[in-house]
C-alpha cells in the first residue's frame, strides 16, 4: 500500500509551555479511513490542524502525497479536503450557494464548479433543499453540507474532524453511512477524529489512540482487541477484602486490576474462567454482587492502555465552549 501521510516527531507547544501533540509518529495509507481516537483536548484537532497547514509544527515533519505541510503548503490544500467540528457555512446563503463558494475559495472553474455542486448535493441527499438557506437546515443535513464543501476540490484525501459530534444517534448512522459510500465512490483516502467508540470501530481501518498529545496504541479495531489477550471478566463482591490473590491464582487468569470491591480480570476463555472464580470465592466466604464477561471492545482497550474509560476523561475548556456551541446548533435529525 502507497503511503499518503506521513508524521515523523510531530510536535505542537502552546504558550511555550503546554503540549498539546508529543512527537507522535504515524503513517496513513491509501484507500483506507485512519482514525485518531481519544477523548476532548487528547490533541486530535490540533494534529488535522497541522496536517492542513493551519497550524505549523513546532517540532517534526509530516507530508501529505509526499508535500511538507510547512515547505509546500499550498500543494497540499490542492490535494486535500476538510470538514472542521464546527458548522461552517453561512447561515444566509442556500446549501447551494455555500458549496459555490468553496468551490470559488478553491479555485474551481465556475463551469466545472455547478456541475460538481449539484452531484455532490445528490449525493448527500439535500438536492430538494439546494435553494433552501442554510438557517432552516437541521443538524444532521448541515453536517451533510459540510462533506459536500468539503468535496468540491475532488480531494485525495479527507480530514474529517470529529464528523457526528453533537448528532443523535440514528442521524450519526447516516452519516457513517454517507462516509462509506465516498470512501467506495471515490476511492478516497479518510483522516477522522473521533471520541466515539463505536463510530472508531465501525468505519476504522486503522486506529491510533492518542491521550495527552501522545500516540498509545495502533492498529485496526481486530488488532487492538486482540492485543489485550482474552475476554474481560467483570466481579464486584460486597466485602471490604482484597481478593487479588485469590483470582491470580486460578488458571488462565492473566491479570487482574482492582478498583474498591470491583475486579477487572482479563482470561482465557471468559465464559469457562468465570464459574471457576465464582467458586473460589464463594469457598471462601465472599459474597458476589454482579458479574459479567465480554469480549474485549474498544472501550476496554482504552482503559487497559490509559487507565481510564474515555467517559471518565476531563475536556479542555476551549473543547467544552466548542462542543456546547456545536449541540446548540445541531436541531434534531
């Protein structure tokens, strides 16, 4: 496989003094959707800023087909496509008209640029409101919008930010939907953000998990789970005890976390393991209150490598403001 990004070191410092991406390394290659997964303030949008030429590095490189995205930043907007988190298009101009004027900030011909607008309007579905103003949009046909902006350039590659944040969830499977069928239509190489698990695992080739401005883990969804060695097996019990021992000690039994009187033990064969810890404890003396076993997700993979569920994580104030903005203006579907 080609590849068609390429960060060596990438390194981004604020104010001197706040690291918001660490000489992350990754590279991305054609045809597939790449997915930066982590939670709000984690450093994904300030890396697409960087790959797009908005923000320039303060350490490292990276090359889009090949351009610098410092030395040869206008080579690589030719070649690309973006769809920012927030809604971009002018509120007082039909969905037609906003897609026209990126066309007009990218330099499309006018001629090839109205006969590109109205495809790309049918294909986003939204091509019996093309003379509707964008006001009267909802949220999921705004975001609809914004792929069709983003794709008037006939971009090689499309960096999507954060593409469903602030949608419902039926309108978030439309949109993956939507996504899919350009990848398939275009043969289009995807960069996406995502705090969402399952938006990751659904639509991800590749995955890389970012967390305080570093890359974690990498892999596809399969290789991610697969890394944690075994089912996850869930055990809360009602007395004030420490059981670790206990559980360590039984076979196929890998390793075993505790938080207060809950036990995550990942094992072997989760659905054999389980009865045999329950009448271990049970010989004991020691009371269960709930159990589970699952297969690892993707959750249990950011939990085993950052120590945390990436609910629990803490959002940036400027993610906080952007987010709040973002729902206020997304209006049901």
């Amino acid at each position: 496989m080609e590849e068609v990004i390429r960060a060596e070191n990438l390194t981004k410092v604020f104010n001197k003094n706040i690291i918001a991406v660490d000489h992350i390394n990754f590279s991305v290659y054609e045809g597939e959707i790449f997915g930066f997964l982590g939670p709000n303030g984690a450093g994904k949008t300030t890396t697409i800023n960087m790959l797009t030429t908005v923000l320039k590095p303060t350490e490292g490189t990276a090359s889009i087909l090949g351009f610098d995205i410092v030395k040869q930043a206008n080579e690589v907007r030719k070649v690309i496509g973006v769809v920012p988190q927030e809604y971009t298009a002018d509120e007082d101009l039909t969905g037609y008209e906003n897609i026209m004027l990126c066309a007009d900030l990218y330099g499309v011909p006018r001629d090839i640029a109205r006969k590109r607008a109205l495809e790309l309007l049918e294909l986003v579905n939204l091509i019996e409101f093309k003379d509707k103003r964008v006001e009267t949009y909802s949220g999921g046909m705004r975001r609809r919008l914004e792929l069709a902006c983003g794709l008037i350039n006939r971009p090689k590659i499309l960096f999507l930010d954060e593409p469903t944040l602030g949608l419902d969830v039926q309108t978030r499977a439309a949109i993956w939907d939507y996504i899919r069928h350009l990848k398939e239509e275009y043969d289009m190489t995807i960069f996406m953000t995502t705090h969402y698990l399952e938006e990751a695992d659904a639509l991800c080739n590749r995955i890389a998990i970012i967390d305080h401005g570093k890359i974690i883990a990498n892999g596809s969804p399969n290789e991610l789970k697969d890394s944690l060695g075994g089912d996850i097996i869930t055990i809360t019990i009602k007395e004030n005890a420490d059981v670790t021992d206990i559980i360590s000690s039984i076979e196929k039994v890998k390793e075993v976390k505790k938080e207060n009187n809950t036990y995550r033990i990942k094992a072997e064969s989760g659905e054999v393991t389980a009865p045999i810890i329950i009448e271990a404890l049970r010989q004991k003396g020691y009371t269960i209150l709930r159990l589970s076993v699952s297969e690892p997700t993707l959750n249990e993979v950011y939990l085993e490598y950052t120590g945390r569920a990436i609910r629990d994580t803490e959002e940036s104030k400027e993610s906080i403001i952007t987010q709040r903005i973002i729902l206020r203006r997304a209006r049901g579907r």
